[in-house]
C-alpha cells in the first residue's frame, strides 16, 4: 500500500472517531463510555450529579460526571476522592444527562 493512501485512511478513521464524540462532552463517547479519566480532584461544588456507564462498556469501574454548565467528564470509581464524593453526589435523574 502507498503511504499516501495509508495516511489518507488514517485522516478519514481519525475524522471518523471525532464525530463519535459528544459535542459538550470532555472524555465521554455518545455511547456513553468511557476511555479518557480526570485524575485530578474536581470540586464538589461543580458536580451536580453522576450516572453510571454503561455495561457494554470495557471500563465498568468508571462514572459520568455531569458538571456546572452541562458539561460531562469520566472518572473512575477507584479513586479514593471519587469514592469519598460518591457518598454526596446523586445519581443524574432518567437516562440522559
């Protein structure tokens, strides 16, 4: 194959890829996993609720964040600020967030 039309394949999959991701998303897919995490501590007072991803996902361990001005991000359950959040955070109401 030419690497021309290697790297063409490459650009139309990548484009591809990038219209997958939620346009008010930060690391969640409109599948509605995840596969990018925050590592660092969000403040409480940003967070206005939570749901779980979903079960055909590859990380079950992981969160959807919906934060101040709609935007969601992806932590993972592990973390020991996400569990001690977990106990103040209510789960997002219906499906959608």
């Amino acid at each position: 194959m030419k690497p021309i039309t290697v790297v063409l394949v490459c650009l139309l999959l990548d484009g591809l890829w990038l219209q997958e991701v939620d346009s008010k998303s930060m690391h969640v897919s409109s599948s509605n996993c995840c596969y990018k995490f925050v590592e660092k501590r969000i403040s409480l007072q940003k967070i206005q609720c939570y749901r779980n991803t979903s079960s055909t996902c590859p990380y079950q361990k992981s969160l959807i964040l919906k934060l101040i001005g709609g935007l969601q991000t992806c932590v993972l359950q592990t973390k020991p600020w996400v569990r001690a959040y977990f106990k103040r955070i209510k789960p997002c109401p219906g499906k959608e967030i």
